[in-house]
C-alpha cells in the first residue's frame, strides 16, 4: 500500500465489525490474508463489490493492454495503490 501506509511512522485503527455486517466498500483498505502465504496479512483497497465491471492492466510491467470482468457475487475486488508491485485480484 506504498505510498499511501508506510512501513514505519503509520498508526491505523482495524475495525471487524463492517465485514460482518456487510458494509465494505470502494475506497475501504482492508486486511486480508495473502494468497501466497496464508499466515500473513497484506492491506489492500476495495475497488469494486459483486456486480461491478472492473478494468484493469493484466500486468502493467509489460504492457498496456487492458481486459474486465465483472465482480462475482459475494465478493469484491482489491488492488493495492502500488499497481507495479502489487499481487491482488489482477
């Protein structure tokens, strides 16, 4: 989440209840559990909810080319603010 948190210096407040309760939305960082390793939590932000049409760059280090897809149900899209070095729902 480079440059928006940084590594040291950042104080945030985590709060569970709005995943409970189903009030996660565009714009929310959120901390999940990395796909490469399930014993750490990454921060990521929600770009999209179930029934958006998301583009995106497949992968923005080697080309421009763009693809979209539309959000399943029950879940959302996140994409962390460093999009060279970030591995999330692209």
């Amino acid at each position: 989440m480079l440059p928006t948190l940084n590594f040291s210096g950042d104080i945030f407040l985590v709060e569970k209840l709005s995943h409970r309760l189903g009030r996660v939305g565009p714009g929310n960082v959120i901390l999940v559990r990395s796909p490469k390793n399930p014993m750490e939590t990454i921060t990521k932000r929600v770009l999209g909810v179930e029934g958006d049409t998301m583009g995106f760059l497949a992968d923005p280090s080697r080309s421009d080319l763009s693809t979209s897809l539309v959000v399943p149900k029950g879940h959302v899209w996140i994409q962390g603010d460093n999009i060279y070095s970030s591995n999330d729902s692209r």
